[in-house]
C-alpha cells in the first residue's frame, strides 16, 4: 500500500488546532467578564438571536425554562445543552456566522459568561475563563442517552 | 445563425417562422450567453411565448403544404457542449431552497425526488445542508491531517490522496433532519421532494479511512475520531474509531466526476449508512481521541428529545425508510387510469429486503417489486402498478430491511418519540387521492 502522507515535525504539530473537550481540555488562556459579553451580544448578535438571547431568525439561547418533559420543551442552553464548553468552542468557530473566527478568546469567554450569567449559571461579577468554564455543571448534563455501542435499530 | 432562408419551415399543417423555431428549440432565458454557439437573444423568449406567437401573429403567414417532419430535422442541431446541460425544456426539475433570510448560506436545499426515477441522483441535484455557504477551496492548498491519541501525526494533499487505490459505493446520505415537518400537527402539503428530499443516492469513491489510520499508526479501534470541516461553520463530529476503520473512505468522486463544491470539494468523509452530517464536506482535519468532542451538533442539534425529557445521543444509524416518490402531490389521476405506483426505499443497516404498498390506508398490503440490483446501503426501486377506480384512496409504502426491522406508522413514531424529537423521522408517509383524483399529503 502506498504512504505518501507526510509526517508532521513537532513544530508543525503544535500549531494544529485543538479539540476542545467538555472536562476543559483544550480551553485557551484569557477571561472575560458579563458586562464585556453583554456589549459584544448587542453588538455582534442581538439581531439574529433577539433581545436578551430570546430568539429570533436564530434559535433562543436564554429565557424559557419549560421542562424538557412537558408540552412545549425549551430547548435553550440552560435547559437543554449538557456541556458549558460546547458553548465557548462553538462562539469561537462559528459566530457570528457574518464574520466566523474573528473573536478573540478574551471576546469568546466574555460571551459565554454573559449566556449563562441570562441562564443562571455564572454570577454577574466573576471573570469566566479556563479553570471557571471547566466547572461549570449544566443542569442537563445528565439528560442524554448514548446509543452507541449500537444495540440494533430501536422500536421504532 | 440558422443556415436556411427567410421563409421559415412548415410543419404539420403551420407555417413556422426561422424566430419561433429557434426559440423552441433554445428558450431563451436558461441558456448561457456567450458560449461561442453564436446564437445569442434577448431572454425571455421562451416556449409559451412562442405559442402565443404561433396563434398569433403566424397565422398571417402564408399556409404551405402540410408536411411530416417535425421543425428540427429540417435544420443542423446544436454543436457540441464541453459539458452537458439538461434539455432547457426541464428546466423545473430543480433544488428546492429553504433558507434562512438573515443568513442566506444556513439552510438545505431538497432533491426532487417525485422527478427522479432509478437510483442515483445526478450530482446537481443532491440535496444540500450547509450551515454557513460553501466554501470556495483552492485544491492546491487544501490538506488532511490526521493526528492526536496513537497518531504519527500525518499530512496529504489532495494531490497524494488522488493516487492511492480507491474505492467506490452506490450509497444514500440522508439527513438527520429529513421529513422533520412530519412532525407537525397538520399534514404539510408539498410534493415527496420538498418534504423528504434532504436524501441522495450517489456512487462515491475515495480512499479507505482504515488505509490511512495504518498509516498514521493508529492500531486500537477503541476510542473515537473527530472530523472537521474546513467551512465558515468549521463543522466538527464525533464518530466511533471502529466504525471509522470498518467502512469509512474519504469521498473524492461523486458519480465518476470529483465532487461539486456543494458536496464536499475537493474531499468529503463518508460513513456509509449513518446520518449526513457525520459525513462531514470539505474535510480537512480528523483527530483521535479517547471521548467524542460533544461538539455543538452532536449535543444541541442531531439529537432526540423523548417524552419524559431524556434525549437520544449518537443515534447514528439512519433506519429504514420509504417514500412513493409518484404518484404524489400536484398529479392528477382519472378513473380507470393505471398508475405505475413507484418509489424509494433504503436502510443504514444494509439492504432492503422487502417494500409492502397499501393503497387503502394500511388496511392490506402487496409486496412491490424491487428493482435489481438490490445493494446495502443504497436507494433500492419499488414499483407496484395498480389501477384507480375513482373512489377516495390512501397511498402508503412501508420498508422492511435486512435486520428484520419494519419501517414504523406514524401514530406508532410519534407515541415511542413524543413530539419533539425533531430528528431521525422514518415514519411511513401517506398521500390520499380523492374523487376528483387530486393528491394530498395527510396522516393515516
């Protein structure tokens, strides 16, 4: 069989991107506070995601907190996301979605601590950053059943 | 321009003026300007103005005797094309768009399935999900790398990748959320396309995953790989490592041409049987590691909410399914009419082994025929004919796979799911025709 990849010199390693993984492996140097995250939402975001993260032609982030189980579930980031980490990765790689890539991490921990300062999960007054992100426990971390390894196809 | 004189051409019993031929046979508004076949016009000149005109203003020309030969065997055709466009006159065999306004690039667009038949779809006519555009790659610059947990880490170009042995699939990829409007209270009215056309059916070549895995060092199939996307969404999904080295390729070729750059160009990873986003486009990253990334489409989004607030994750397999693709909505059947009652059927578990067809709401079912070759893990053709006899009717077809599994109903989908589960519906789809013939979707 042919091997025509070329292998990487640790230099070049280390300037890979870096999965970051939900226990914080991964998260960059760098803080943020709320009020920093609150300017950026109303300059970057508000007029997709609507005012206080509500929703609008983007989906709701804060607000609703309608059970999971009951009739009209709120599937926002206080209610429905499992991991706080999954927040930050996705500000840093895709919003906004007119300039993806252009926050620093500074601005992307700013953001995050703003979201969940609306959902209840950060204190208004504490910078967020690496180690404080890491331990943030969602409340429906819990709340999703792998269905891997594969158990057959499912009824129905 | 056209080769003959003035006066036109008869046919049938019409005269037919040089203009108005022409204009049948290139309507004027699809056609791409400057394409050297020296036939250029103002736009718009279409078929139904022509006929218009052939009422009109013709038929002041003088009558000529009748002839036999339709217009266009009296004059040269058209030259040759460097490549090959469908005839202009199917020029509503199209994409369907749904896209969001604020963000024209995150949307889908739909297969038209009610206008296709066999089972590959032209690569034109894929369905799209991109979530922010799609990227214009310069292939000379594009890369894969494969690093992380056991991995040497290793680097190809396009270049390099072109020239290991390939592997070709006939294989679906459908869409997690395909048919999702199923799950509305009331019976969306559109035809089969615009409401389950996030599914295609391809042959797809490429490198084995597993070639390049052993390349790169990595010995244990335990763990997970993580794929990204080189897009404006960096798109990035977790898939098991040993699923990663049993069937995955790198797609290069889609149908025997490398891939439109709404498919994936100039690499895209395929994961034959297992939902469309985990066969991520322009792939330019694959990391290896001990959890899944828990990345944002495989936690908030490509995940079930169940009644009772628990959630599936990582349900990867897309279940069997089938759809009458025609009749279907916006047909008109007549008393007495055959009808050649045709559709698709697949399964990510394998191959299709049975298609039943009801034409009276799932009261009794006929086995349809299915059309050879049947392959796993690819778009299978059913067929049953059947004769309308003018009373009200239920069309319905339900697949059967390899594992035995039986492509649920709807009552029976949405009471194991609840009403929100959004993604992985395969529930059996009904069209009604009425006494006046006319088709609608509705719930049986």
């Amino acid at each position: 069989m042919p091997a025509l990849g070329e292998r990487l010199d640790p230099e070049a390693i280390a300037l890979l991107p870096q999965t970051l993984f939900a226990d914080g492996r991964g998260l960059p140097s760098g803080r943020g506070t709320v009020r920093q995250g609150a300017l950026l939402y109303a300059r970057l975001c508000v007029q997709c995601h609507g005012p206080d993260g509500r929703g609008g032609s983007a989906p709701e982030l804060a607000g609703g907190r309608s059970p999971l189980a009951g009739d009209y579930p709120d599937q926002n980031i206080g209610n429905w996301w499992p991991h706080a980490t999954t927040l930050f990765d996705f500000i840093r790689r895709a919003m906004p979605m007119f300039a993806p890539g252009s926050l620093s991490d500074a601005e992307c921990y700013a953001l995050t601590a703003w979201l969940l300062e609306r959902n209840g999960l950060w204190p208004e007054d504490v910078p967020l950053d690496a180690a404080g992100l890491g331990a943030v426990r969602m409340p429906n971390r819990d709340g999703f059943d792998s269905q891997w390894p594969d158990r057959g196809p499912p009824h129905p | 321009m056209w080769p003959w004189g003035d006066g036109g051409v008869v046919w049938g019993d019409r005269w037919w003026s040089k203009l108005a031929i022409d204009d049948w046979l290139n309507p004027g508004g699809l056609r791409v300007q400057g394409n050297g076949d020296g036939h250029e016009r103002a736009p718009g000149m279409g078929r139904r103005r022509f006929l218009q005109t052939s009422v009109g203003t013709l038929g002041l020309a003088p009558l000529m005797a009748a002839g036999t030969h339709p217009a266009w065997t009296r004059i040269p055709g058209a030259p040759f094309s460097n490549y090959g466009q469908p005839a202009a006159s199917e020029s509503g065999v199209i994409r369907w768009i749904s896209a969001n306004a604020d963000v024209p690039g995150n949307g889908v667009s739909w297969t038209p399935l009610q206008d296709l038949v066999g089972t590959l779809t032209p690569a034109g006519l894929h369905f799209e999900r991109h979530h922010n555009g799609v990227p214009r790659i310069d292939p000379a610059l594009h890369t894969l790398t494969l690093h992380g947990r056991d991995a040497r880490a290793t680097r190809w170009t396009v270049a390099k990748l072109l020239r290991y042995p390939l592997v070709s699939r006939q294989l679906f990829i459908e869409c997690g959320g395909n048919s999702n409007s199923g799950w509305l209270q009331e019976p969306p009215q559109a035809a089969v396309g615009w409401l389950h056309g996030l599914v295609s059916c391809s042959e797809w070549s490429g490198v084995p995953l597993s070639l390049l895995l052993e390349e790169a060092g990595v010995a244990r199939r335990s763990g997970w790989l993580i794929a990204e996307g080189s897009d404006a969404f960096g798109l990035h999904m977790s898939l098991p490592l040993e699923k990663a080295f049993d069937d995955c390729f790198i797609g290069l070729y889609q149908n025997g041409e490398r891939l439109r750059p709404e498919n994936g160009y100039p690499m895209r990873l395929i994961v034959p049987g297992w939902e469309g986003v985990l066969h991520v486009k322009w792939l330019t990253r694959l990391e290896v590691a001990d959890v899944p990334a828990m990345s944002r489409n495989e936690t908030a989004r490509y995940t079930e909410l169940l009644p009772g607030g628990r959630a599936r994750q990582f349900s990867f397999f897309m279940e069997a399914k089938s759809l009458i693709t025609r009749p279907t909505l916006g047909d008109a059947l007549a008393p007495g009419d055959y009808v050649d009652i045709a559709g698709v059927a697949w399964s990510g578990r394998g191959r299709i082994r049975r298609v039943e067809v009801s034409v009276d709401g799932g009261g009794s079912w006929q086995d349809a025929e299915l059309q050879a070759p049947v392959l796993p893990v690819c778009f299978t053709r059913f067929r049953l004919p059947w004769r309308w006899d003018g009373r009200r009717a239920v069309l319905q077809s339900r697949a059967i796979d390899v594992t035995g599994y039986v492509q649920p109903g709807r009552e029976a989908l949405l009471a194991a799911r609840g009403r929100w589960g959004y993604f992985h519906y395969n529930a059996v789809v009904s069209w009604a025709v009425d006494e006046d013939g006319f088709i609608a979707h509705v719930y049986a």
